[in-house]
C-alpha cells in the first residue's frame, strides 16, 4: 500500500506546474509593491509623483523598477506628455484591470481574517520557539 502511494505522489502533478504561467503569476502578484501600484492605480490614473506619495515607503528606486515590470508585463501603461519638462502618467491596462477583483478580494480576506492569523501565531508561539 505504502509503495501504490508513493508511486501515485511521483507521478502526480506537483501544484505549481500544472498550469504552465501558475508559478510566475504567483510571483508576479506575489510582490507586495505590485499589489500596491495596482491598487492605487485602480483609482485612477496617476502621476509618478502621486504614485510614490500614496504608497509610501517604497523607494524611488523600487517604484521605477516595479512600474518598468508592471508596463513590460502589459499590466500599466506609461504616457509620456510632450511638456517642459516632460509629464508622465500612469495607468493600469484592460490586462492590469483584471487584477483589480482578485487583489480587492485578497485584501478583503485580510480585513475580515486576519485577526483570526494573529491569534493562531499568538496561541502557537511556544511551537516555534520551541
């Protein structure tokens, strides 16, 4: 029985490559940057500058690097305004939209069970220290 059991393990899927995108949408949603660009921008369209303030403690560096992967990705689309100096907006794609439910519910979960987290790490605190 034990031998059937390992046999049906190694030949079963694993979890991140049954689909063949899964493991690199969870690391793409994964960063806890790209949720936050995406929430800001589902607000709305944004300037850099409006970016950097709502979102807070990322680094400018971070922020550049995040749109750059979310615009590559077709996720936010940059407009580039023809002023002096120039003027650049952001804003998330039909593509990055999509992603706006999904990450809404996400953060919802957290809102409504998370407590429930903190407790479990609270009563559970001995198991790890241990």
């Amino acid at each position: 029985m034990y031998v059937a059991f390992i046999l049906n393990m190694a030949q079963s899927p694993k979890i991140l490559n049954t689909h063949p995108y899964l493991r690199q949408t969870l690391e793409l949603i994964s960063d806890k940057w790209v949720t936050a660009i995406i929430y800001v921008l589902s607000q709305g369209t944004k300037r850099y500058g409006q970016l950097h303030r709502e979102i807070g403690d990322v680094s400018q560096r971070m922020l550049t690097r995040t749109l750059r992967e979310l615009e590559r990705d077709g996720l936010v689309r940059r407009t580039v305004y023809p002023t002096n100096p120039p003027t650049v907006e952001y804003s998330l794609t039909s593509l990055g939209e999509t992603l706006v439910e999904p990450l809404r519910l996400l953060c919802q979960w957290s809102k409504d069970h998370f407590h429930e987290v903190e407790a479990a790490r609270e009563s559970n605190k001995n198991c790890i220290d241990s």
